[in-house]
C-alpha cells in the first residue's frame, strides 16, 4: 500500500456463530472495530444458536445476517453444510463485498467455495485459530476440501503454531501473516474489591494461595495433570485451593473428581462450572494454570488472567509461550512436577503481576490487533489493483 494510504473497505466477516467462545468474540470485536475506522461491515453466521448478547453488541453498527434459521437433523446436517457456499455467495454479491475475511473449518471452506467463479470475485482471507487440536471427521472434511480445491488469497492465523498446522494439512496463501488475538486491558483489569468479594463467596482465606483454570472440561486441557500437580503443591502448601472454571460431559467431569478423591485433594477444588464474572474471577486468582497437551492456538485466557494481573504457569504449546514470556513460567507438557514447581516460583515472584499486564499492553492490545488486520485487507486489495 503505497505511502500507507488509507482506504474505505467492503469487509464481509463469516464465522459459524457467536456463541460463547474466544475466536467469536475476537470477531466480533474486530468487526465493531473495522466499522469505527470507516469500513463497511457484513457480520455473517451461519446460524444463530446460543449468540452471546454481550458479543453482539461488540459488533455496533456492522450488519449481522445470518445465513440458516433452523439446522437439518441428523445426516441431512451435513448435506446443508455442503450447499450452504450459495447462500454465502448470494451474501457476497448483495453487498459487493471487496474481502471475506472467514474463520474456522466450515466457514473458511464455504467462502472459497462461494468466491470460486464470481464475477468482480471478492479476495478470501482464511482465519486460523486452532493448532493440533484432534478434530472429528466432519470437522476434518471442509479442512481437506480446502486444501485440495480450494483457494484462498490470504491466511491469518493468530499463532506459529496454526499456521504450521495450515500448512501441514494442505491449507497455504500467497499472503500469510501471524497476527495475534487483541485483549480488552479496559474490560480485563486488577480489581481490589472483585479479589475479596469472590475469595469470600468461594470462601478462600485471603493468606492462601488460590490457583485457577479456565476452559471447557475436555481430554485436550488435560487436567489430569493439574490435578496431580496441585497435589505435589499442596505438599509444599498445604492452604492452596484450586478452582477450575468450565462445562464439560458430566462423565468426564465425574472422572476427574473420582481422580481428585483419590489423590486425596477434593476437599481443596471447586469445579464451577461456568461463570460469567470471569474477569473478577482472575483477579482472585493468584496464579492462573494453563495445562493443555495441545489444540491451543493462541490461549485468550492467559491474556485476559495477565491482563488482570494475575501471572500464568502454562504447557508449551501453541502461542502459550511467547504470551507469557518472562512474567510467569513455561512447563513442558504432562509434567506435574514442573508445573507444581512453576507454581511455587511465580507465587514467590510478586513483581511478576505487574510484569504480566504491561506485557498485555505493550504487545497484546485490541489496537494492534485491529490495525494488523486492516493493513493486511488494505494491502491485498490495493497491491491487486
């Protein structure tokens, strides 16, 4: 983009729904965003189901359409999938979009497909948010239809990690870039009066350690090592309580308890299921843990916790690393004792609080993220031109 000039865009943004969920927020933080620099907004879903009412009101002035009302039951699913690239298309040519911009399986296959043969096609960005996550077939199919039909001018991915994943399963642009997640250091801060008024409804002294994690209940966050690494803390600190925050199938849920009792540390856990306070519960965290064995590409919750000050021990996988840097500690992957061991070092570290948030500022912000992706919309569309 010669000189850095600035111009007016026509930005269709496609993802599967807004639904709780760290990649629909970013989106729909963007979109919001992108409308506020002057750009037009198209903000398509593919359904509507579950929208989160705090995430549609990011969007602000971008249009929202979304392309299915109702989903086909059973194997009909995947035959409105499949046919859906028209409804997407028809979408584009309405708008007389100049980019989509998609993300996630389905919806980045869909928008390849629907550009593929338009006329005044617009330019298709993919959006890569996962790493080595293990898929089911279903979501597996549009990755391989991707790679080996269809085309797309540009790649975002918001970690190395997607991005080598990408390339791995077939799925390459002309034009790629790693542009990390943006996080509200506004919404997500250190809150005094938050820190007391939640360790005193979970009734967690305010001397004792108190550890946190947040995310789905699923095989991939293996928290069968946090579990056995909170054991190995609590020999070194017995006050510590744990807290883990997220749904999940209630088997899986019962088996990690059924580990806990016999480990001999229920009695210092909380499972809390969901909790829409998240940022106040940060802020009563001491340490956030972070114990994935893969599928994370850029862990928004490590952000969010450092942003409120609260420092992070995380497994080395996906963007985990470079997020936290030196403001808290990297372990290697189902490794009770070091992540036991990173616990015990940060919780001596006070500094590491303050480090956490200015590392979110200086290089995390909502402005970085918005600007790098808007000069990668920019840059396509003029240096075709």
């Amino acid at each position: 983009m010669a000189g850095g000039e600035q111009i007016a865009m026509r930005i269709a943004i496609f993802t599967g729904s807004l639904a709780t969920g760290g990649a629909e927020r970013q989106f729909a933080l963007l979109a919001g965003q992108l409308v506020k620099r002057g750009h037009e907004v198209l903000f398509l879903t593919m359904e509507s189901r579950f929208d989160n009412p705090d995430y549609l009101k990011l969007l602000g002035d971008a249009d929202h359409h979304v392309l299915q009302e109702s989903r086909w039951p059973g194997p009909l699913r995947l035959i409105q999938l499949l046919g859906m690239w028209r409804s997407v298309r028809r979408e584009l040519f309405q708008f007389n979009a100049d980019v989509v911009y998609s993300s996630l399986e389905w919806p980045n296959w869909l928008a390849a497909r629907a550009v593929s043969g338009m006329r005044n096609r617009p330019f298709c960005v993919g959006g890569i948010r996962n790493s080595s996550e293990i898929m089911s077939w279903k979501r597996r199919l549009p990755i391989t239809l991707l790679a080996k039909r269809g085309h797309l001018d540009g790649l975002i991915a918001n970690s190395r990690a997607g991005l080598d994943e990408s390339h791995r399963s077939g799925v390459k642009a002309n034009h790629e870039q790693v542009i990390c997640n943006g996080i509200d250091s506004i919404r997500f801060r250190p809150d005094d009066l938050e820190r007391a008024r939640m360790r005193s409804e979970l009734k967690v002294p305010t001397d004792s350690l108190l550890l946190g994690h947040v995310g789905r209940i699923s095989p991939m966050k293996d928290h069968e090592t946090l579990l056995r690494g909170f054991a190995q803390v609590l020999k070194s600190m017995p006050e510590s309580h744990l807290v883990c925050v997220g749904d999940g199938p209630t088997a899986r849920i019962d088996e990690l308890k059924s580990l806990a009792t016999k480990l001999g540390i229920d009695s210092r856990i909380q499972w809390l299921g969901h909790e829409s306070r998240i940022s106040s519960l940060y802020s009563a965290l001491d340490v956030l843990v972070m114990s994935s064995r893969d599928g994370e590409g850029f862990p928004n919750v490590v952000c969010e916790a450092m942003a409120c000050e609260t420092p992070c021990v995380v497994t080395d996988v996906g963007e985990a690393r470079n997020i936290v840097g030196e403001a808290g500690r990297t372990v290697s992957v189902g490794n009770p004792d070091e992540l036991a061991l990173g616990v015990i070092q940060v919780n001596r570290e006070k500094e590491l609080g303050a480090m956490a948030r200015r590392r979110i500022e200086d290089h995390f912000s909502v402005e970085n993220m918005v600007s790098r992706t808007e000069a990668m919309l920019q840059d396509l569309i003029t240096s075709s031109g």
